[in-house]
C-alpha cells in the first residue's frame, strides 16, 4: 500500500524485501537444521518417507510453470487473510478470518513460501533428489515470485484502488460516497 501511495523510495523497499525473504530463509535453515535435523525428529518413519515424498511430488516432479503458478492463488490468500485479520475487531472473527484462507492454501495444496524454505531444506537434509542449485532455481524462486504476483496484485492493487484510489477521486468531486455506497467506517 505504502508504495503504491508512493510513500518511501523503491530502494527502500527493495531493501526490506531483501532483509525479510533472507531472514526467512536463515530462520528456516536454522530450525531445519537445529530443531529438525540434528534431534532427529523426522529420523523415524514415516516422517522421513513423508517429508521427502511431499517435496518430491511438490517441487521435484512439477514444471516451474506449475508452482509458479500455484503460488499465485497461495500469495493472495495469505495476503487476503491478512487484510481480513485488520478489518476484523473481535477475536473470533479475525481467528476466522486468519485461519480460513491458510486453510484453503494448505488443503488446495498451494506452494507458500516460507512452508517451502523450511520443507525444501529439511527434506535435503533427509536425502531428497534435490540439489541446492534445484532449490533456489525450481522451488524457491517461482514460488517467490508467484506469491509476490498473488499478494500485490490481487490484494495490493485492489485494496489501493479501493482504499487510495477511490478515496482521492470522491476527495476531487467532493462525492462522500462510492456509488452511493459509504466506505467510511462510520467513526467520524
């Protein structure tokens, strides 16, 4: 949103993208190697099996197309989820609404980026067939990329365009509505 009001410079946010997708990525190779790996967790079967299998089916076997494009939905509904969680002002309706979304992402098997750091990393240290060049290249890249489309795009834009854009249009026609349609809260 903040960039596009144009509010801050695009090296600012190329910046933080940078700092959170390589925090992700060390957090997950800590807890993948720390708290996965070395106690043995997934040693046992059928979690090692598993784990190895459900990247092999995820990543592996699939098109670069294919998870780019499954990421696309997976980064609007994680994205969507998060708009919906601020709307919301009790605690049942924004556990509904945070939880809804990943739910659906996770049961339509949709690549997230941050499951897949973590998973990708946890199942090469379980022996998966995939190398690290595989790993940057054929998973974490369209996925970053799909989500990054799924949650600017479909969530971002809109909600510019909603909240922004509409917003500066009835300031210069001097309209107090959308449509007829109030979009304030009410709380004036």
């Amino acid at each position: 949103m903040t960039a596009l009001e144009r509010k801050g410079k695009p090296i600012q946010y190329l910046r933080a993208t940078i700092a959170s997708w390589v925090g992700n990525l060390l957090g997950a190779l800590i807890f993948a190697g720390c708290f996965t790996y070395l106690t043995d967790v997934l040693a046992e079967e059928p979690f090692k099996s598993g784990t190895i299998q459900l990247v092999t089916k995820e990543i592996v076997d699939q098109k670069w197309h294919v998870i780019f494009l499954r990421a696309i939905p997976c980064g609007w509904l994680v994205t969507f989820s998060m708009l919906l969680g601020t709307q919301n002002h009790d605690g049942i309706s924004k556990a509904l609404a945070l939880h809804l979304p990943f739910f659906v992402a996770t049961a339509a098997s949709m690549p997230h980026l941050v499951k897949f750091m973590y998973l990708g990393l946890t199942a090469m240290m379980l022996g998966a067939p995939m190398s690290v060049g595989m790993f940057f290249g054929k998973c974490l890249l369209p996925i970053t990329l799909g989500n990054t489309i799924g949650g600017a795009v479909f969530t971002g834009a809109y909600s510019w365009w909603v909240h922004v854009y509409c917003a500066d249009e009835k300031a210069g026609k001097g309209v107090g509505g959308f449509g007829g349609i109030r979009l304030e809260n009410g709380d004036d």
